[in-house]
C-alpha cells in the first residue's frame, strides 16, 4: 500500500483532485507547486513511494524535475507519474526516457490514475 505520494503541480485545483483520488489509499500527500518545490519537499520526505509530477510548471518544469531526481541515487528509484495538459508527443516520450514509469493526460479520470498505481505498485484502493 501506498504510503507517502509527492505531487509536483502548480494547480491548487489539481492537488484537490489529487487528495480525493489518492484517499481511497490511505496515503499521505506532500504537495510542491513546482521542480524546485519539489526537489526541497523530497529531500524533507525521502520516504516518498511514488510522485506525481506535471510537465509545465514556473521555475523548474516537470522533465527537469525528473532528471534531476533520476540523477540523485537515493530517490532514482522512486516510481513516476506523470500527469500532465501537455499532450505532445515528445514530451510524453522524453519524460519515460528520463525515468518516468507512466503518463496520464489531464484532464484524466479517476479510473485512469488508479489503473496506473495499480500496474506499477500492484495496489487496489483500500
């Protein structure tokens, strides 16, 4: 069971979303509004299992976010979500190339998230 997820987005709107989608798992949610939000949250919650991260965000966008986190071997084999507006190609691509384990467009559905944390972590909601 999921323990403790990070969600890397500029939303407020969207880590509302976050909260009511991830309490079916009883997980607790550390929130960032960008990269470098969320590279200081991650080193104050190293026991993240999991990170959800948006591509286009101010200061440090999502891929740099998960370079630079790929690059840090403590964290490098935390698992990634993306979940993101930006629907290009390359960036979908670029981002699993960078480490990233999935992708979910927004606007997404609940089903579609959970589908996901169930593939990478064999988790159903509680």
């Amino acid at each position: 069971m999921l323990k403790k997820v990070l969600v890397v987005d500029d939303s407020a709107l969207i880590h509302q979303m976050y909260k009511m989608v991830l309490m079916r798992y009883r997980c607790e949610i550390v929130q960032a509004l960008n990269g470098q939000d969320g590279l200081d949250k991650l080193e104050k919650n190293p026991d993240v299992s999991m990170m959800l991260v948006d591509i286009n965000m101010p200061l440090m966008n999502g891929l740099e976010f998960i370079q630079k986190v790929k690059a840090l071997e403590k964290y490098n084999t935390i698992p990634i979500i993306i979940v993101s507006t930006e629907g290009k190609e390359e960036d979908t691509k670029r981002g699993l190339a960078l480490g990233a384990q999935g992708y979910v467009k927004k606007p997404f559905q609940p089903s579609d998230l959970h589908s996901l944390i169930g593939k990478l972590f064999g988790a159903a909601p509680a």
